[in-house]
C-alpha cells in the first residue's frame, strides 16, 4: 500500500492521477490528517501496511515564511519528523519531495548544483525544508529526498498562471532577469517519483529533480508569452511588452537564491530517466490548458 501525503496540493494531485492510471493500491490524505500531531498519524496508519510513503505536503509560502517561522518549521521540519517515525514503524519506503532553496544561489553559474554540494538556505522557507531533510537522514535510512525548483502544473497557482493572467490584465509586465533556474512540470516530477516505486528502488538518498535547461524568470515569461500567442491563449489583438527588471526592483519578504540550476546525472543515471527540455515540458502544459478553456479561465482568476 501506498500513502500519498499532500494530495491536495498542486503535485500531489499530479501524482494521485498517475497512482490512479496504473491501479496502484494507495490512500490518500491532505490537511485533514495533521502531519504535526505525532498520535493522530499513529492512530490513522495503526491498521495499514504501507511499502511506501510519499510526502508532497508541506508549508511554501516562501514570503509568508518569513513572519510565521514557527509555523514553516513546524509543518517542514516537525511534521516531516513524524512521518519518518510512521516509516520506521511501518518499514515503509519514504519519498519526500524538497527544494532548490536550501542552496545559497551563489555557485558559479557555469556549473549546476550537486546533491552533495554544500547548503546554506538564506530565507526561513529553505532553512525550515533543510531541517526536514535533516530529520529524515539523522532518524531513517530508506528514504529518497527530491529536490526540485520552479515547479508549475494545471492543478495549482503558479507563475505560468500568474504570467497569463498578466498578461490579459497588463500592457506591459516587468520581470526579474537576474534569478536563474530550471522551470520544472509536474507531470514529469510525478512521473519520475512513480518511476522510483515501480523500480521498487533501494538506491536511497538525495536526488534533484528539474526538466533540463536553464532560464531565467524573464526569459521563462518571455516563452511563456511566445508560445501562448500562438497557441490562441492571448488574444491577437493584445500586445504585451515584458521588460526585465534586477532582484532589487521587485523586493520581496524573502531572498531568493540568484542561481539555482539542478544538476540531474546522479537521478537519470540511476533511474535510466530521460529527462525532457522545460520548453517542451511547457508547451505540452500550454496545449493542455488549450484544450481545457474553461479550466484555464478558473484558474487564472485564482493567481
């Protein structure tokens, strides 16, 4: 049996569709079952054997992070600790996904973020999701932690909707150009966590997760913007002049790592993964929202 954590959230929705496609036996739980509260999650599982646990739940509200501190850390770092103690009790194998923002941003950007490269979070977000990671290594060994950057997808709010909504509403929309990273499509994330279960893999340890290449936020709306014109996502008539702006120009709560490019060797060496480019990943995204207008529109509204 397996337990999806976080399905209602944007991937763990992705992921339950795909659990349900391939008649895999699983459960699933969202804020009704509180990861935080250690008895209730005892309680909840008391009568299940679970093979594996996947953990898509977690606090990203990476500027709100930055005033309710205690609540991050208690939902990225303790509830994260419960559940590897579920884990052990169960002899379960853990899947918890993680982020690019325990790193710093300061790599030389001509190389890519190893999984054994040095972290050092700089907002209350990455340092709460680092010490989860840390709750998982110190307590359990039969874990796979997945970091991953940028995520979007149809089933929640993020910049893709955002971009589209701008872009209906504005004339002109500024984006940072100095922040880089590797925008990564859920359904390809879910795909590579079901891959993991399916291999009933025991390659435990850390691994990055992004489709491939890298792109800035102003070049990522720039292609965004190309590909949903000519898609018949904006309207003919309306011309949008995206202009780039630096990090300082748009302050935010919480810092954002300049460069957060994630190198994927180590996870399609050891998954035989072949990992698509983000451009693809999103024009395959773009036609789907075509194909769905109605969704699209309700989407939108909510970014």
């Amino acid at each position: 049996m397996i337990w999806l954590i976080g399905n209602k959230g944007m991937l763990g929705q992705e992921v339950e569709e795909l659990l349900k496609r391939k008649r895999l036996s699983y459960l699933a739980s969202d804020k009704e079952v509180d990861i935080t509260n250690y008895p209730i999650l005892q309680e909840w599982t008391k009568n299940i054997e679970l093979a594996w646990i996947i953990n898509c739940s977690g606090y990203t509200d990476v500027d709100k992070a930055e005033k309710e501190i205690e609540k991050a850390f208690l939902i990225n770092r303790d509830g994260v600790r419960n559940i590897s103690k579920i884990a052990i009790e169960k002899q379960a194998k853990l899947i918890h996904i993680s982020t690019d923002y325990v790193f710093n941003g300061k790599k030389d950007t001509h190389l890519s973020y190893t999984e054994d490269d040095k972290t050092e979070p700089i907002n209350i977000y990455g340092k709460s999701k680092l010490a989860g990671e840390r709750e998982i290594k110190e307590n359990f060994k039969k874990y796979f932690i997945i970091r991953t950057a940028w995520l979007y997808g149809a089933k929640g709010n993020n910049f893709v909707y955002t971009m589209l909504r701008l872009f209906k509403e504005r004339d002109v929309v500024k984006v940072v150009e100095d922040q880089w990273g590797s925008p990564t499509y859920t359904v390809d994330l879910a795909g590579a966590i079901l891959k993991i279960i399916e291999d009933d893999s025991v390659s435990y340890g850390i691994y990055h997760f992004t489709n491939e290449g890298v792109a800035s936020w102003y070049e990522f709306a720039r292609i965004i913007y190309k590909k949903a014109k000519r898609l018949g996502l904006i309207e003919d008539n309306k011309e949008v002049e995206i202009q780039p702006i630096k990090t300082e120009d748009y302050p935010t709560a919480a810092r954002r790592p300049g460069y957060s490019v994630l190198s994927k060797d180590k996870i399609k060496r050891e998954f035989d993964l072949k990992i698509r480019d983000w451009d693809k990943a999103l024009e395959d995204f773009l036609i789907s929202l075509k194909e769905n207008r109605e969704y699209l529109e309700s989407r939108v509204e909510k970014c």
